[in-house]
C-alpha cells in the first residue's frame, strides 16, 4: 500500500508492527511444539514446520510485498496460522496432509476473501474443517504416546486422570495434549498485550459451566481435547474475533457453549472447529451488540444495566417455570410409573421384597429382576410405545425362564371408550407363555380388539420389544446358583477367560456367605472391562448367585469373571 | 493524602523522554530583533489593530482588541517599533493579520524577571470580587494556555443553571518530551496555588485541586507542600497514563464524574484551567501583568541544548529553536506542540502564540511513519480509546463514505487523541482518518440543516 504521510500526527509511534506481532504468536507456539516432538517424535517435527512453511511458500505469489529479505517467510502471520494448523493435526497423519492443509488454509481460507485482515473464517479452523470432512481418518487416528498404539482419545472414552490431561501424555492431536505447555504460551501471549484475558476465560468458562448443566465433568471438559488450543491459539485469531471488551467475552462464551454442544450432541467427539467457525461468522454482530457504551453516554449506561437486570430476571423466570415444569412432569411420571410397576409386580409376585435393575439389550426398554427375599424371582420390563393418540406406557411381568406371566398397560391416552379396551383381561391374557424364542409368533396368534386395533397392536409391540430386549440374556451361557453354602470360610482363588486373557479372583466365603470378591490379575480393557467387572461383583455380591446379567458392551469381561468366581468355589 | 488516581479504561503509556528538559529551569529568553504577533491567539473573532506601522510600542502596551464577539487582547511582548501589520501563516495552516514588531537597537532584558512579580500572597490575602478579576483577566488578555485558547475571562463567567463546585488545575502534562508545566510546578506553585484560590472564589467554588501525574516527583513534592497551606486546596496525584490532560478524563479521574457527551465539565460542577493560564491569572490580578511571553518546552535529542523557556509572544520558532542551541544533526523533523497531538511544519517563520505548548525536534528513529497495512482487527486501539469507541470500526466506515454509520459509532465524539494511531501495529493513520471522519460529518450536518431549517 502507498505510503501516507500525516502533518496531524501522532509524529511518534510504538515499536510495534504486523511482523513483530505475528513472529511473538509463532514464539508463544514453541512450548506446545517442543511437547508435540517430545511425546510423538521427531515427525511432529515435520508436521509442525511443514505446514507452517508450506503455508509462507504458497502465500508468496499472493501477496509478494509481504515477503522480504529482511523476513524472507514473510510477516509470519501464514506462518503462525500454518503452525496452528500443524499442531491441530493427529501425529499419524500422511505426509501430504501438511501441505494440502496449507494450500487449503492460504488458498479457500485466506485469499478467497481478498488476504490477511479480510477474512471472516480463521483460516486454520477452515482448513481444519475441509480436511476432517474429507479424511476423516487421517485427522482422528491417534495413538498414545507411551505406547504408540491406536487407541481412543479421552473425548472418545479413553478414562485418565487429570494429572495425565495436564501434562499431555495422552492421545490427541499435536499439540492440543499438553495443557501446562499451552498456558505456558498464553501467559506469554498475555504479557506480552497480543491477546485479552477475556477470550480464552470466558471460552473455558462457557464450556465449563455449559458442561456443568449438561452433567458433564467440568474440569474434564476444560482440560480435555483441544478445548485449551483452542481458547488460546484460535479463538483469539485477530483477524475473525471481536475487538471489543465485552464482545470478547460474548463471544469466548459463545464458543465454549457450542464446543460442549457439539461434543454432547453430535457424532463428532470434538466440537472446537464447527463451533468457532460458527463463532467467526458472528464477530461482527458481536461487536456491534456488544459495543462499550462512549465515555460520556451516562444515561446509556444506566439503560444498559436496567436491562441486563431485566434480562437476567426475564431468564430466571425461564430457568424457574422450565424446572418446575420439568420436576411437575418427572413427578407426574414417576408416580405413575411406580403405581403402574407396584400393581403389575404385586399382581404377579405378591411375595416381592425388592426390585433390581436388570440387562436390558434395548435402551428404550427398562428391565428389571424381582426377588422375594434374596431369591431372584423374575423379571419386568417396562417401555413405551406410540398407540392410537400418544405413547403408552406397557409393563410387562416375566417369569424366571423369561416367558410372559402378565401385561400391565399403564398410562396412556387412547380414547377413552374404545382405548381402554385393551385394558381388558380378555387381550391381556393372550400374552400369557410366550418368551423370547416365540416372540414371533405374537402378531398371528394375539388378536387385536376390534375398533382399537392400533392401541392393540401397540401393546402387541411392546411386548415384543420387552421380550426382544431379553432375548440375549437368555442365550448366555450362566452357571446358576452359587454352592457357597457347603464351603468353610477362607479365601478361594479361581481363573476364569476373560475378553482380554485371564481373569483371577480371589473369593472370600464367611458364614455361609460370599462376602467380598477382589480381582488379583486381569487384562480387560481400562476404563470398558474393569469397570465392568466390579459392577458384576457387586451384582453377585447383591445377589449371593451367579445368575446375574452382564454388563452391556462387556459381557467377555463380566462372563470372564462370574467363570473365575465358579471355578473359586468348585476348585474346594 | 488521597492514593493515585486515574480514568478507569482504556488510555497507553507512552515513551515519556521528559528527563530531557524536567531538569533545567526556565529561562527567559532576549527579546529577538523582531516580533509577529498574531492578533488572533484565541478562540473566537480576531482583534482589531488599534496601533499603526511607524508606532512605537513597550512591552505589555495593548496593540489589539476587539469589543464585538469572543476575544482575547493582544498585547507587544517587547519594546520597539510597529512596522507593519500584515498577514502571515500559522502553524494550522490559516493565515492571520499579525503586528510586525521590531526591536529598539539600543535596550535590552525587556522581559520581566520573574522575581519583579512579588510579594506572592498567600492563602490569608484578600481576592477581589468576581467582577473585578475578570476585568482585570480580560485585560491581560488571558486565554487557555494549555492548547485550547479558550478566553479565560468568559470561562470564569459562571452560568446560574451550572454551579461550579470544584476547580481542577490541569497538571498532567502527558504529552511526551513537554516539561511546561512540570517545570512551573516546581518554580511557581505559590503562584499557581494563589491563581487557583482566585479562580475556586471567583466562581464560587467549595475547593480546587492541582492534579499531577506521578512521572513529575519534583513537581509532586512541590505542590504537595504548597496544598497543606491552602485549606480549600488539594494535590491529586494521578497515574502516568495517556490522555490523562484530556478534560473529560482528568475530570473523571480527580473526581469521579462522567461528562456527558458532547457536555462541557460545567455541566458536572467541574471548571478545568491550565497550570500556566492559573499563573497567569495571579500575575493579571495581583500584580496587573499581561500575557507577553509563555513558558515552553524545546526538547528532543536532536536539540543541542534542550530546555524550558520563557519567551516573548510572537518569537519565530526559528529564533526559538536557535536559542536552544539549533538542532546537533540535520535529519529531524519540527513538531510544534506534543508529538502526540502537536502539528508537524517545516515553516520556521511561524511565530510562538499563547497556546504553543513546545517545539519538540523529532529524530528519524521515533518518526511515526504510517504505512497503512491491512487491518488485522487486533483490537489495540478499541481497548486504548479512553472514550471506548472502536477506531477500526469508524475509520473504514469514514473511508468508504459511510459517515451517518461513523457519526453512528461515535466519530464525533472522538478526543483525537491519537492513542489509537500511536499503538496500530499496521501504522495506519487513523487519527487523520477521525478528522476527515469529523469533518465529512459537519458537512453532512450543514446539507441536513440546508434540508430542514428549523
């Protein structure tokens, strides 16, 4: 651009310029760099710098004045967007991913809305964003790095504690793992007045308060996948965030909200990209809504405060009519729910003392085991179908060996004169023998109420879906009973495969009693198969029997463990 | 004592360079051969000459007035010879009528020493009723010499609607290398601490304050001592942060008050004077002095002998610059004012007036040259404005013709300041973009009022 020379001044200026900005944000990049080569190797090296000069080189020819002898990688602001970028990447992505991820970020990112300044999207989130819909895999394989195996990261699943989220030695991407080396280079970023405290703060809050309501971990959520980058390093990109005090902290929020969302709620395991690309496309509105009031505006900022107060009881009033409409309806349901439960149990099993949460192979069906005393008695599921004019709540009463013994059609709003026909001991009764094997058969052999065959064949429905819900159960393979009653007190130990090798238990017996199990040696998976295994141990515990079902999406690890427990007591 | 005070957001520290010249006492300079007084020195209608070329006039004589209209009086700031009234440019770049004033051969040391101003009176003597001093303020021909100009004897005309509590005595002084005030603060503050006790009875007010930022110790301590013998009289300590001499914002940070926009700090109780403007008032009404010569500040490291110096109105800033020794090095440009706010000329002939603050001599290295790069919304200069508007923001709606968006935004109520333009990593020019901004909006106004006449 031409050079203008002002008579109006200032005629002196601060030593700062576009260069020295962008070279300290490549500086403040380092400690997340020098962690990324430490935990993955040299070839994150590669990934870093590739990217990060592949993305100088192929700006040149866009905007050559950039570039000079004096700073032959030009004003780094390609360079640092391209070290971002680099950093974002998982440490097994091919060779090429630095490079078409530069081009994509300089090329679609940056020069598409006219270079450095005019664009709305931060270019590294852009590029980020093409190359995770294009290849997925080579964005989200990642590998730990103790052992360089695949393996999930803690967003997917994988279960570590803080202290491995704080230092980075966990999956991820490069240089997202390590929160210590990531403060390290906002507190320098800071100090240095390049970034606002605001944005990053107020995006960890967002999400951590967002995560919060949502009843996730807040603290996890903050420390965990690239929420931390991305609150130093992209959200606080000059070009696509607000300039304003309070549009920063709008703004910050905003993205931390969307991230957890978008984690929460969609297949995505991560949500930073699509929520602060979101974000970006905001920042001017935010500037304009969240323009500080001019000094002097006295009667605009008291407007302001009158109503942020009205604003903030207008939500509260919100917050507090959804809660109690939301206790009133739980309440509602639950009372409903219980009567319903307690008549079709009490109808079957007027002998039952307790009622215990069973497998269930089918989220939308709730089961449970009845005992009468500590002997398990039978089953109940419950689930809810859609009939004739809304969802209706069936119960459905089990016996030992899983075949129907009654249906109980609970809440509902079928037509008052013909709906409640299928409440009936004529239908209901036809239900009677039939278990999961012969599931099938019930839509020719039950005969629908003529004048309300939808709600009958609901109800039809829903027994089917109980007994389908059952149906694996069955087929497991379980020792029953548990002989603890002809053994001494001691300690038994016992072997049993499991999903991942042998499982060994070390059985205590006291009065007749199994009274504690403890695991001696395992290789189940952490966090899936050994959690599993102390639920089966409190289910035996609970049940003094080893008929007790497994854990759903580990049933080698809980069938492992029931054998090991077996062969304990058998080996005497 | 109260604690250090300042503005709550916003403002930029500033490399100071004070050490230069907060040092060297004032120094009254000779009269030079020959005067250009302006017979506009203030804001308002010019005066009318009521001497002739061929007259001979003294120091302190009154050689132009004007009866109709806001003005100051003008008078010679030596003795000599009128010898011509003529036009000549200023350092805004207008032109003005100016009383060529050359001196008598045979006389010397015209300028009144300042130890010919005493006894100084202190807190127990009498001040004249309020018509009286400004009687005599106006005939001194007293403006506001901290850069605005302003006829003091109208702002010490207090309106019935607006009462004034407090007077503020504006010491801060954050402009760069200028050591005016910092200096007059350390040799005159009895004067300055009497000036203001005139001001605070004149215009009925419970107390006054000296407010000075904190990079000025020796001025601190001055005024410190000095404000334990007034009781209605107070120091203020302020942070060293820029603009705190910006009214609005000195008035905010001694007091605590919000001026409302586009409001004067009259209509919060508040009258702000310039150090020297209070000095100048002791020397009008107790001593019956005119404003003949200013105290100003010639600095920068090109200077070969940098100072503070009491000189006649209507001295040349070549004579000026001479008389602190001439420039070491050849590279330099003439700044007249602070480098922040002042204005850059290469017309040595322009003449010293009541509101020439300094004459700063800037090297190469601290040049502002503005490049004008991109923008790259890094936000500095919306979190240095001290009126919180956002520059970026109204300097692209300036230049692209957007003027109803930038009045919108605020361009009007811009200080020009330049806080925005010193901190811009892209050095653009954004101050000079706010004056086009300014100045593209008061076209639009007079087209509105042309539409609809009221």
């Amino acid at each position: 651009m031409s050079s203008t020379y002002s008579s109006t001044g200032p005629h002196i200026h601060s030593q700062d310029s576009i260069a020295r900005t962008m070279w300290s944000i490549a500086v403040a990049l380092l400690p997340a760099t020098v962690v990324a080569v430490w935990l993955f190797g040299p070839y994150a090296l590669y990934l870093v710098f590739a990217t990060a000069v592949a993305s100088a080189l192929i700006e040149i020819p866009f905007d050559p004045d950039r570039f000079s002898l004096r700073l032959p990688l030009g004003d780094g602001s390609a360079f640092i967007a391209g070290m971002i970028l680099g950093l974002s990447l998982a440490p097994t992505s091919a060779w090429w991913v630095p490079i078409v991820g530069a081009a994509l970020m300089v090329i679609v990112g940056k020069y598409v809305f006219g270079g450095l300044g005019n664009n709305i999207f931060n270019p590294a989130l852009v590029a980020r964003g093409i190359l995770l819909l294009s290849w997925p895999n080579q964005i989200t394989r990642w590998i730990s790095p103790v052992d360089g195996a695949t393996s999930a990261t803690p967003l997917s699943g994988l279960d570590v504690g803080y202290l491995p989220l704080f230092v980075g030695n966990i999956p991820g991407s490069l240089g997202e793992t390590s929160v210590v080396a990531l403060l390290l280079g906002a507190l320098f970023l800071m100090t240095r007045g390049l970034i606002s405290w605001r944005v990053p703060v107020s995006v960890l809050t967002g999400a951590a308060v967002t995560a919060a309501i949502l009843g996730i971990d807040p603290l996890f959520t903050v420390l965990s996948g690239s929420l931390m980058f991305g609150a130093v390093f992209m959200a606080t990109d000059m070009v696509t965030s607000p300039t304003g005090k309070t549009s920063h902290l709008i703004y910050g929020a905003g993205c931390g909200f969307l991230t957890v969302v978008i984690r929460r709620y969609t297949a995505y395991p991560e949500g930073i990209t699509f929520a602060f690309l979101l974000m970006n496309g905001l920042a001017y509105l935010m500037d304009r809504i969240g323009a500080d009031p001019i000094f002097g505006q006295v009667e605009e900022r008291k407007r302001r405060v009158y109503r942020a107060v009205l604003l903030a009881a207008a939500v509260a009033l919100m917050a507090l009519l959804a809660a109690a409409g939301f206790i009133g309806r739980t309440l509602i349901a639950d009372r409903y729910l219980d009567a319903a439960r307690e008549r079709s149990i009490t109808g079957a099993y007027p002998q039952a003392t307790r009622v215990a949460e069973a497998t269930s192979y089918d989220p939308a069906v709730t089961m449970y085991r009845v005992y009468e005393e500590r002997r398990p008695v039978g089953y109940f599921g419950h689930t809810t179908v859609n009939g004739y004019g809304g969802p209706m709540q069936v119960s459905v009463v089990l016996d030992l060996d899983e075949s129907v013994r009654s249906v109980v059609v609970g809440q509902n709003s079928e037509s008052p004169t013909v709906g409640t026909e299928v409440r009936t001991s004529g239908f209901l009764a036809q239900f009677s023998g039939f278990d999961p094997q012969s599931r099938d058969s019930l839509f020719d052999e039950v005969e629908s109420i003529s004048g309300a065959t939808v709600s009958s064949r609901a109800v039809i429905r829903a027994v089917e879906r109980v007994l389908a819900a059952r149906e694996e159960a069955v087929h497991e393979d379980v020792a029953v009973g548990m002989p603890a009653d002809s053994l001494a007190d001691g300690v038994y130990r016992g072997s049993g495969r499991g999903y991942g090798g042998e499982i060994v238990v070390l059985v205590t017996v006291a009065g007749e009693r199994v009274t504690a199990i403890e695991i001696e040696d395992h290789s189940e998976t952490p966090g899936l198969g050994d959690s599993a295994m102390h639920t089966t141990i409190e289910r035996i515990l609970d049940a003094q029997s080893l008929d007790v079902d497994s854990v759903s999406g580990a049933t080698g690890s809980s069938r492992g463990l029931r054998a090991a427990v077996e062969a304990a007591l058998a080996g005497n | 004592m109260p604690g250090i005070r300042k503005f709550p957001i916003g403002g930029t520290h500033l490399p100071e360079n004070k050490d230069l010249t907060t040092g060297s006492p004032i120094r009254a300079l000779d009269p030079p051969a020959r005067v250009v007084i302006p017979l506009k020195q203030h804001l308002g209608v010019p005066c009318k000459p009521i001497v002739s070329p061929g007259e001979r006039v003294s120091v302190g004589q009154l050689i132009g007035a004007n009866k109709e209209g806001l003005s100051a009086r003008i008078h010679s700031s030596i003795r000599g010879t009128v010898t011509a009234i003529e036009r000549h440019s200023m350092v805004d770049h207008s032109e003005c009528d100016c009383v060529i004033i050359e001196r008598d051969q045979n006389t010397d040391n015209q300028t009144p020493a300042p130890d010919s101003r005493t006894p100084i009176k202190g807190p127990d003597a009498p001040v004249p009723d309020a018509d009286t001093v400004r009687e005599r303020v106006e005939e001194a021909g007293i403006v506001g010499m901290g850069g605005a100009a302003f006829p003091t004897h109208v702002k010490l005309q207090v309106r019935k609607d607006t009462p004034i509590d407090s007077v503020i005595i504006n010491g801060a002084e954050c402009e760069p290398f200028i050591t005016t005030d910092d200096r007059l603060m350390q040799e005159r503050a009895a004067e300055l601490f009497r000036g203001l006790e005139i001001i605070r009875i004149t215009v009925g007010a419970r107390t006054g304050y000296v407010a000075c930022e904190i990079n000025k110790p020796e001025a601190i301590k001055r005024i410190v001592e000095e404000s334990a013998r007034w009781p209605h009289l107070e120091a203020v300590r302020l942070d060293t942060r820029y603009p705190h001499g910006a009214e609005k914002h000195l008035v905010k940070a001694v007091l605590d008050r919000e001026v409302p926009i586009r409001q004067l700090p009259m209509s919060v109780g508040v009258l702000v004077n310039n150090v020297q403007t209070a000095i100048a008032v002791t020397d009008a009404v107790d001593h019956g002095i005119a404003v003949t010569s200013r105290v100003l500040t010639v600095s920068g490291s090109v200077v070969s002998h940098p100072g503070n110096f009491q000189v006649p109105l209507g001295m040349s800033l070549g004579d000026l610059v001479a008389a602190a020794g001439g420039p070491a090095e050849d590279d330099y440009r003439l700044v007249v004012g602070g480098p922040m706010t002042g204005i850059l000329t290469d017309d040595f002939s322009i003449p010293v007036t009541k509101s020439t603050s300094g004459v700063v001599l800037i090297r190469p290295g601290e040049y502002a040259d503005r490049s004008a790069e991109v923008c790259i919304r890094c936000g500095r200069c919306v979190s240095v404005c001290p009126m919180y508007l956002q520059p970026n923001r109204i300097t692209t709606f300036v230049r692209n013709d957007m003027t109803e968006e930038a009045e919108e935004f605020g361009v009007n109520d811009c200080i020009l300041c330049g806080a925005c333009s010193f901190v811009c990593p892209s050095r653009r020019p954004l101050l000079q973009w706010l004056r086009e901004g300014k100045a593209k909006s008061a076209v639009l106004a007079d087209d509105r009022r042309r539409r609809n006449p009221v």
